[in-house]
C-alpha cells in the first residue's frame, strides 16, 4: 500500500471528510471517544462537590486527571514511535472501560476516594492514546490538506467540551450519572471500532522497534535543543497549562456564585467549548501560510485567555460568565492548536511520537500543578482573587514568551 495519502478536490473540511475515508474514521473516532469523557467529568464534578461542597476538590480533580501523564511520558514517548500506533491506541480505548466501571461503583457507593482512584487510572489509558491521532495525522492526509486537517482534529478537544459538557450536564440532571458513564463506555467501543476500520499505515517505519526508554529519550532532548521552533512551541504549551487550573473553578463559578444546578454547569462549559472550538480556526484564518505569524498569533492568543478569566472574575451572573469563559477560551483553542500544528509541522515521523507525548505531557503534568495551586489559592485570594491571579499571570507569560519568539530564526516544516 503507498504511504502517499491521497489528494482530494476542494479544500474545505467537508471535501476532506468525504473524500478521505481513513481521515473521517480518525476524526469520527476521536470525537466519539472525547464527548465521552465530558460526560463523565461533568458528571464527577458534580458527585464530588456534592458529597464534599469543596471547591478546592473539584480543582483536585483536574489535578488527578493530568499528573500520570507526565509522570510516564518517557515511556508513553517510546512506546508511540517503536510499537504499532493502531494497535495501541485500540487497545486504550478498550481498557478505558475498566474504570469506567470503577466510577459507576464509586457513584453507587458514594465514595470519592474510589472515583478518584477510577479517574486516575482511566488518566493512564488517556494519557497514552491521547497524542495519537496528532501523531498520525500527517500519515492519513496529504500535505496540502494538512492544515484543514490540522484545525479539525485540534478543534475536536474543544467541540467534545462543547457536545460533551453541555449535553452531560443537562443527561446528569435528568437521567443520573449512570447513564452518563454508559455514554462514555459506548463511544470508547465505538472509537476502538473505527480505528480498526483506517487502511493506511500509522507510521512509516516498515516494522516495529524495541523500546529503549533511555535512549529514545535522550534523542528527543537532542533534536528540541537542535530545533528552537519546537523549544519555543514546548516553552508556550507548559505556559498556557501552568496558568490552565483556574478552569477547575468554573463548576464553583456556576453551582456557588451564580447559583446555578448541574445544568448551570453544562451551560458554562458549552459556552467555554463554544470559544475553544473557534479558536482554532480563527487562528488559522490569522496566520495564514506564514510561519513567523503562526508564532506571533499563539503568543497573543495566550494573553486572550488571561483577559477572559480576568473577565470571568467580575462577572456577577451566569449570562455574564459565559461571554468572560467564552473568549477566554477561543484564546486556548488558538494557543494550544497552533502550537500543536506548529510541532506536527517541524517534527519528522520517527521523533513525531515523543514530541506530541512531550506537548501532551507537559499540558497534563503543569494542568496538574495548575489546579493543585488553584486550593491554596482560593484560600487565600477567595475564588475571584485566584482567577485574577492566574489570569495576569498568562498576560504576563504571553508577553514575555513574544519577545523571546520574534527572536528565533524562520521556522522550517517537515
């Protein structure tokens, strides 16, 4: 079979659905998998603030989500460039049922510690097929459609928050968090199916390696110290997370402050995916084929999403919120999409695998850190002083990270 993907007419994203039958699996598959989740975690938000009325606990929750992570990203790394990427992202997508069932038990038995337990591990097979279809994506597409693709599949981490934790909230409110969980474990099946389904190879490597952790490692260090457009895109990626966990908040925002139900909550994410899914778009119409500009527009995106939680922390009401998470989230959609573009684009397939698991490490790993600083912070500050907080603190990273990226020579793409 040729590793050449195949040239379509037209280059909208609905020409390249239909005419790309190995890129419409990959997309319907990872939107699938991803509404899934934000069923589930609108779902636990609720259980736990429920049970514990702790808004540092919530934040928590982001915290035990995102830390496996970047505690196994060298392996993660290893084992996506040297085994079958197929394979192994089918094989997550069926494990992710397990715990599934340990959090409709921890649900049934009213115990937090259980669904924290069940959501780590469920953290674990994420952690691992999550880069994936990033990693593959350039295999499946051709060139000149890439940057379609790119915005599509990047905006689909946003448009599952949209689908996903509205239609979650509203589902949790009426039918209960048992029918949320069923959701997720439908559309994980659903994704391993689909997957199974693409026809062309995930990789150009005629057959799989042995895994060398230390070795495949200290390759990656060499080729980002080597690569400054990929030092840069990391550096803006673990700034973006660094400031992300004051999204942890936004279920206290709607049930606290604006006194709202389960409902509320969906109705906040769904204007925050609304923004998010946006985002990328947007930023691509601002960059055009420039890749100086590419850079330009990720760091200002960063400083959008500052402005909108600054915003969110004046907000007295649940319709005034939404507008304030909306555009702080078309910023994160512009960032994190462009830099994840930007890292496709300069990264060549055998080293693709941990520079992906690399930007994806980073963003669980400093999303951990963030939300564990979000409980102190609300201690101290109260709940709108650690939004302002964090939210002049990604202003201030957006600026700096500018000045140091206008430095940096012409980006080239692979």
């Amino acid at each position: 079979m040729s590793s050449v993907p195949p040239r379509l007419p037209g280059n909208s994203l609905l020409a390249l659905l239909r005419g790309n039958p190995d890129f419409r699996r990959l997309f319907l598959a990872s939107a699938l998998s991803l509404t899934g989740d934000w069923f589930t975690f609108v779902a636990l938000n609720a259980f736990v603030y429920h049970r514990t009325g702790s808004a540092g606990l919530t934040a928590l929750l982001f915290a035990v989500e995102s830390l496996p992570g970047i505690l196994l990203m060298p392996l993660i790394g290893s084992l996506t460039d040297r085994l079958d990427r197929r394979r192994l992202r089918i094989a997550c997508d069926l494990a992710a049922i397990v715990p599934l069932a340990g959090l409709l038990a921890a649900f049934h038995l009213e115990s937090v510690p259980m669904a924290l337990v069940s959501l780590a591990v469920l953290s674990v097979s994420a952690a691992v097929s999550s880069p994936i279809p990033e990693v593959v994506l350039p295999n499946l597409v051709a060139p000149d459609r890439l940057p379609t693709a790119q915005a599509a599949l990047g905006s689909l981490y946003s448009s599952g928050l949209l689908l996903g934790a509205g239609l979650g909230g509203l589902a949790t409110a009426a039918w209960g968090s048992t029918a949320t969980l069923l959701v997720d474990a439908a559309s994980f099946a659903a994704s391993a199916v689909l997957i199974a389904r693409i026809r062309r190879p995930f990789s150009t490597a005629t057959e799989a390696r042995r895994t060398r952790v230390r070795t495949d490692t200290a390759e990656l260090w060499r080729f980002i110290r080597a690569t400054p457009t990929v030092a840069a895109l990391l550096l803006l990626t673990a700034g973006l997370r660094l400031c992300y966990g004051v999204v942890g908040l936004l279920p206290v925002y709607a049930l606290e402050r604006f006194g709202t139900t389960e409902a509320g909550v969906g109705v906040l994410y769904m204007a925050q995916g609304v923004g998010a899914v946006l985002g990328p778009f947007v930023g691509r119409r601002l960059i055009g084929a420039s890749a100086r500009r590419r850079l330009i527009v990720s760091g200002g995106a960063l400083a959008v999403f500052g402005l909108g939680y600054l915003a969110l922390a004046q907000a007295g009401g649940l319709w005034s919120g939404v507008p304030a998470a909306m555009a702080g989230h078309l910023g994160v959609g512009a960032c994190a999409i462009l830099a994840i573009n930007g890292l496709q684009l300069a990264s060549p397939d055998h080293i693709r695998g941990r520079v992906m698991v690399t930007a994806f490490g980073l963003s669980s790993g400093l999303q951990g850190v963030s939300s564990l600083a979000v409980a102190p912070l609300t201690v101290a500050l109260g709940m709108a002083g650690a939004t302002r907080a964090l939210g002049v603190l990604a202003v201030g990273f957006a600026l700096v990270w500018l000045l140091y990226a206008l430095r940096l020579p012409e980006p080239e793409a692979h």
